[in-house]
C-alpha cells in the first residue's frame, strides 16, 4: 500500500498541469456520497500535497473501481482520475544486507 500511495503523490504533483476543464467538482460531501453509494468505494489514504488541497485514493473491493480525488482549502473536491481493475500492492519483502539476491 505504501508503494501505491509513494506512486500516487507523484501523480498528485503532475495532475494539475495536466488538468483539462472536464474535471468533476463538487462540495466534498456530494463526491463522498457518490463515492460510497454509486461505487461502493471507501477510503484508501491520502494526504496533503501543499496547504491548499489534499489529495484522497478511494477504491471498491468489490467492484474494483478507483477514484482519486483532491479537495481543496474551500471545500470544493473535485475527481482528478478514475478506473477498473483495482488491486492491492503485493507486499514486498526486506533483504537484509550482504545476502545475496
């Protein structure tokens, strides 16, 4: 999960150049609402990319839908991706040092 989370703060820094203007927004608690009804998604983590927005991963078990969303300091949130085929990070294992791989 780590991992996944290390790889989505770095989508988070390059998603706003690359943002268009087809981005849904909304007050948080209406993407929420949808969120968890619609898609039956629940909260994976996130966390603060700078003091003005924080960026949030939500997934389905079940369904394997994702959603990342980013809310910023006045309450708008708004879906800055979305997909299937949702996974888990496999957990990696430590080496300790001098053994060879």
């Amino acid at each position: 999960m780590q991992r996944i989370l290390t790889g989505l703060t770095v989508l988070a820094v390059l998603l706003p150049s690359a943002l268009n203007a087809q981005a849904t927004c909304a007050t948080r608690a209406t993407l929420i609402e949808k969120l968890e009804t619609g898609y039956g998604e629940a909260f994976a983590g996130g966390g603060l990319q700078n003091s003005t927005s924080i960026f949030e991963v939500w997934f389905s078990e079940e369904k394997g839908t994702w959603t990342i969303l980013m809310t910023r300091a006045d309450g708008t949130s708004c879906i800055m991706a979305s997909g299937t085929n949702w996974r888990e990070a496999l957990p990696t294992q430590k080496i300790a040092k001098g053994t060879p791989s």
